[in-house]
C-alpha cells in the first residue's frame, strides 16, 4: 500500500528537531534524514569507501572528521557539490527503501534541505517550521559556543529563504514562543493529519 508522506522542513535551528521529537512521543512515525545520513557514511558502507576517496583530509585521523569535512566543502562550492553528489543518492535510495518498508500508513520525513535536495517530490503534503531570525541565531549559539553572529548568517543565507519555504509548504508550523505553545500546535496538526480519512 502507498504511504502518506509528510515532509517536516525548516531552516536552520528553526526548530525541526523538536516538532519531530513531539510528534515521535504522539506515536508517529519518523524518518530523519539527518540519521539515514549518517548510516549511509557508517563504517564500512559503500559511502564511506566514495568518501574517503573524495575527501581524504577528512579521514586523516582514521575515520570521519565531520568538522574537517564540513570546512572543506563550506568554503568550496565545487567541493560541495562532489559531497552532495555521493552522499544525496545514497540518502534517498535508503529513504526510499525505509519508507516503503514503514510500518505505519502515515511516514513523517524530516529533511532540512527538503526543497534544495528535491526530496519534496517524495511527500504529499510538507509542512515546514518558522521561527524569527533572532531566535534562530541564539539557538545556534547556544548549540555551539563557537559559532559567531555572523557565521550564523552565513548558515542561513546558505539554505533557501524563509518566504520561499513558506509559499511551497502545504502548511507553516510557528515556533517563536514556549515549548508548551509549539507542543499544542505540533498536537494540532498530527490530529489533523492522522483525520484526514476521518
């Protein structure tokens, strides 16, 4: 049977991860891009072999030096669309794979690069996370002391815009208050989703 998939999107530290977290302790199911990833990279994967062989820098210490390999590629265009060539079709094939062999009708797959990745062709409907720019900014810096103001920025004038993510959503989830607040509208739109049959 076909699965209904719900695309959770947002830009960076809009809030993502928690929406998945509340929706995963309603019982839904999730599929975390950010998970398959890094299975797709594990030890003694086909990944890993296309990696190392790209990015040898990155694997100097013996296995995967994921802040060495994200300097590399941030400063380089041409070297982040190699990494995004070996890494974006082995995460969708093991997508793919997991979402036909979900045990639930319903799949809910967290992307952050949904749209840039072209991984919203995979979804029936997307809803994507909001939150102000302020807060994002101090959420990043609290996640990671060292990360300045305006490296923040360039994180997000990385990924595509907030309009832009809002306009091809089929739904915007607003998280610029308390967890309580996000936690009664994340409640709201799993209800609406699992009554879409009702």
């Amino acid at each position: 049977m076909k699965k209904f998939v719900v695309g959770i999107t947002g830009g960076i530290a809009s809030g993502k991860s928690a929406v998945s977290g509340m929706l995963e302790k309603k019982g839904a199911y999730i599929i975390d891009a950010d998970v398959v990833a890094r299975d797709v990279v594990a030890p003694g994967s086909e990944g890993e072999k296309l990696l190392k062989a790209a990015f040898p820098k990155a694997y100097e210490s013996g296995s995967l030096n994921r802040d060495v390999l994200r300097e590399e590629v941030f400063s380089d265009d041409g070297k982040l669309k190699r990494l995004n060539g070996i890494t974006h079709p082995l995460i969708r094939k093991e997508i793919e794979k997991r979402i036909e062999n979900a045990p639930a009708d319903t799949v809910f797959l967290v992307v952050p690069l949904l749209f840039e990745s072209g991984f919203d062709n995979l979804c029936d409907y997307i809803a994507t996370v909001v939150s102000d720019e302020d807060k994002r900014i101090i959420r990043l810096k609290n996640r990671n002391n060292n990360i300045t103001e305006e490296l923040a920025r360039k994180f997000m004038s990385a990924q595509l815009s907030e309009n832009e993510r809002i306009t091809r959503a089929d739904e915007v989830i607003v998280n610029n208050e308390s967890l309580e607040k996000l936690e009664a509208r994340v409640n709201g739109f799993y209800e609406k989703i699992k009554c879409r049959e009702c």
